[in-house]
C-alpha cells in the first residue's frame, strides 16, 4: 500500500511540473501555477507522512517475524547439523559393514576352496578299489556346487556333505567292509568278485574262486589289479571274505613294494630308453673292449728281457758262440728277442751301427705297441659328447610333447626325458673306464719302450764291436 501512495506522490510531482510547463507555454501565470503546485505538493506531502507512518507502523511485526525466521534457520542449521552427523555415523556404519561383508565374502571363497581342496584330495586318497562305489556320489556333490542356478547356502551344503560321505568311509574303512567290484586278472580279463576292505590292504577274491590276492593301482592300468601272492596267503583270502574273520594277509611296505617291483626292468629295455643315439655308443664301446683285449694279451705275452739275459748273450759273444747268443735271444721272442738278435748280428761291428740297428728295432716296435690305442681314446672322448647329443634330442623330444600334450600327463613326457638321461648316463659310464683302460694300455706300452731302452744300453755298452773304439781311447 506505502508503495503505491509514494508512486501517487511522484506522479503528482510530475504533473505539475508538467502543468507548470503547460502554464508557461500556455500564457498562465506563474503564481497560479506555483499555488497549484504548492497545494498539490502539501497534498502529496500529507500523503508521504502517512505512508511513513504506515510503514513504521508495519516495521515491527515485520522485524518480529524476521526474527521468527532468522530462528528458524538456526533450528534447521542446528537440525542439518544433526542430519549430516547422522550421516556420517551411518557412512561410518556402512564401511563398517562393507568391510565386514568383505571379510565374509573372503571366508566363503576360502571355505568354498578349502572344502573343493579337500574333495580332490579325498577323490585322490581313494583305494583304487573303492573308487568306482564312491565316484557317483562324489560327481553329484561337485555338479552341486557347481551348479550357477544353486545358492551360496545350498553350495556350502553340497560341498560341506563330503565331510559327511569321508566319515562314513572312514568308520568302514577302520572296521573293514566288503564289497562287490570287478578287478583285472593277471591275464588283463576283468573279473567280478569281492574286495575285502580295510585301511589301505583291499584283498580281492572272484567269484568263481579262480582268483585272489592283493588289489593294487599298476602303472598303466585303469582299473585295479591282482597282485599274485604266495599260494599259502591266496588260499586263505576267500575263506576270509566269505566268513569275514581268518587270516589277513599284510603288505607292510603299503603297497610300495610292488610299485617299486613294477618299475624294474632289464638291461635291455633300459638302453632302448636311450633311443638311436645310444646305438653307435654301444658299438663304440664294443670295439673299444675288444681293442683293449687284444692289447692287454698282446703286452702280456710280451716277454721283457733281464739283465741276466744280456749277460748270457755278452758272455757268449765274448767267447765266440755266436750261434748260442742267437739261439738265447731267439728263445726271448717278441721285441726284445728282435732287437737282441739284430744286436748280436752286428755285435762285432761299430758301436754307432749296433745302436742305429737297435733303435731300428724299437722304431719299428714303437707302432707296433701304440696300434689301435688311438680308438680307445677316440672312444673315450667321444662317448660324453653323443651322450650330450641323446639329451639334446631328448629334450627336443620332450618339447614337441609339451607342444602337443602340454604338461598335465607326464607320461607323455617320459620318452624323451629318458632318451635323455639314459644317454647322459651311459656316456659317462663308456667314457669313465676307457679313459681308465687308455691310461693303462699307454702306461704300459711305455713301459715297454723305456725297458727296450735299457736294455739296448746296456747291451750296446757291453758288446765287443770292432775295436776302434780301444784304439781311439789308446790314441788319445
């Protein structure tokens, strides 16, 4: 309303100074233009104190419910306070329970993976024999967890019920339980039969009778077999099954015993593990022997000449029988009877021909003892290096299974990492004794040699010759 009559005041302000603008022009005086302006003005003037007087009037309820407001909005400050520390407390309680359904979240995926753990391991822990019988029940709880459309609680339950199925074969396992099965036989025919159960012996016998004896995992055969047993033990093992009490044979190694039987093999079937490489190693090893026969007969018979026997043949030249130092250096043989006979041929020539007919001899013996050593040798250093070709084919071998198979089965894997190692092996094995029989052959042909040269010494240093010698000595 004050608004209103102050607007009604300016406009009577401007109409008369536009009538007073209009008096001018118009010719009025300016006395009754200014009486007009003047009553007009009070009027206005009267009218303003009223306006002020109603706004004064109205100032205080105004200020009293600007107080009112101002505290309202202390209240809702003082209440948005509030609300937003209840906030918080309620974040704080938020994180506190994401932090807990973390942590119980992280439980249900360790217990989830403890009890499928320990499903795999009691599938593992299995006597072969029972396998089959408790194989159903172990797939269903596994489909169960497994399944996508299943809940958390009903998984943990699923997997939570092997507990219960492992105490069950556990009580019958320590109490012994018999059960029908079907076992392979000796001859690889499956047979059906009963198992008698308890701990980890399982002693089968057929129903026909025919067969019996321990029930065992073999290498290479799914599904468990009939380990023969001394006829004694086999006899007793039906009345056993069938009246449940008697007597019950024990294998004390648990089974280890035939897995280990199981593993040997003969000396051939081990070097075809070496593949083709091992071949040439075994013909080198052949030849290498035989060589070292020869020689080792060969040096035997040897017979090495004494210092009696330069003697017998010095004194006989010294009193002219000539034949009979022949005769006794023929009766030598071998290398040394060569080189004394070819000594006392020329016994009564120049000192400087005895000996270069004698070195003859030991140049020509020299070859002689040294022939065929050169492939033991050979042998010996070339064994260790196709051992090293077997490995590396081997293990190239093992990488292309590797490429094909991967690594799951390492029975696929066993060929070339025993090519191999076979190979490695019987490398060092050819390698270690020629290297040992090289060194005593050479050893010995050496031996030999040094024995001819002092024998030639001291055979040159006591024959006659043809006396020049004396006569230089003489002279000088």
């Amino acid at each position: 309303m004050h608004n209103f009559k102050t607007s009604n005041f300016f406009a009577l302000v401007v109409t008369g100074v536009f009538s007073l603008a209009a008096g001018e022009v118009c010719g009025q005086s300016l006395s009754e233009s200014a009486g007009r302006f003047e009553s007009r003005l009070r009027d206005s003037l009267d009218e303003l104190a009223e306006v002020r007087e109603e706004i004064a009037s109205q100032k205080v309820p105004l200020y009293q419910r600007v107080n009112e407001l101002e505290e309202e909005v202390i209240q809702k400050r003082q209440e948005l306070k509030e609300a937003e520390r209840e906030r918080d407390n309620q974040l704080v309680d938020l994180n506190a329970l994401k932090v807990d359904l973390k942590a119980r979240n992280t439980e249900k995926d360790f217990l989830g993976s403890l009890l499928n753990e320990y499903i795999q391991q009691f599938e593992n822990r299995l006597h072969i024999t029972e396998y089959d019988l408790l194989k159903p029940r172990i797939d269903a709880i596994k489909s169960a967890s497994d399944s996508p459309d299943a809940s958390l609680t009903s998984k943990l339950e699923s997997q939570a019920s092997i507990l219960g199925l492992s105490i069950e074969r556990l009580n019958g396992v320590i109490g012994g339980r018999i059960f029908e099965t079907s076992i392979l036989n000796e001859t690889g025919r499956l047979v059906d039969g009963q198992v008698a159960l308890a701990g980890p012996i399982a002693l089968f016998a057929s129903d026909s009778g025919d067969d019996a004896g321990l029930a065992e995992l073999r290498l290479g055969s799914p599904k468990p077999k009939i380990v023969a047993m001394d006829p004694a033990s086999e006899a007793s093992i039906k009345p056993f099954i069938e009246s449940g009490t008697g007597a019950f044979p024990v294998d004390a190694t648990m089974g280890n015993a035939l897995k280990i039987a199981a593993t040997r093999e003969t000396w051939f079937e081990h070097i075809q593990k070496g593949g083709v490489v091992i071949i040439p190693m075994l013909l080198l090893a052949a030849i290498s022997l035989l060589v070292a026969v020869i020689k080792y007969v060969q040096f035997a018979r040897i017979r090495r000449a004494t210092a009696k026997d330069v003697k017998i043949i010095l004194d006989h030249i010294d009193n002219d029988q000539d034949q009979a130092a022949r005769d006794h250096a023929s009766a030598i043989g071998g290398p040394f009877g060569r080189m004394l006979l070819r000594g006392v041929e020329n016994a009564r020539g120049r000192k400087e021909l005895i000996e270069e007919v004698v070195y003859e001899v030991m140049l020509d013996t020299k070859p002689k003892l040294e022939r065929a050593l050169a492939f033991i040798s050979l042998t010996a250093a070339t064994s260790p290096l196709l051992g090293l070709l077997g490995t590396v084919t081997g293990m190239i071998k093992t990488f292309k299974m590797i490429t094909v198979f991967g690594t799951g089965d390492p029975k696929t894997l066993s060929g070339g990492i025993s090519e191999a190692l076979v190979t490695t092996e019987y490398g060092l094995i050819i390698a270690v004794p020629t290297l040992i029989i090289y060194a005593l052959l050479s050893r010995t042909s050496r031996s030999i040699l040094s024995k001819m040269e002092l024998v030639s010494v001291a055979f040159i240093n006591g024959a006659p010759g043809d006396g020049s010698e004396e006569d230089q000595e003489a002279a000088a």
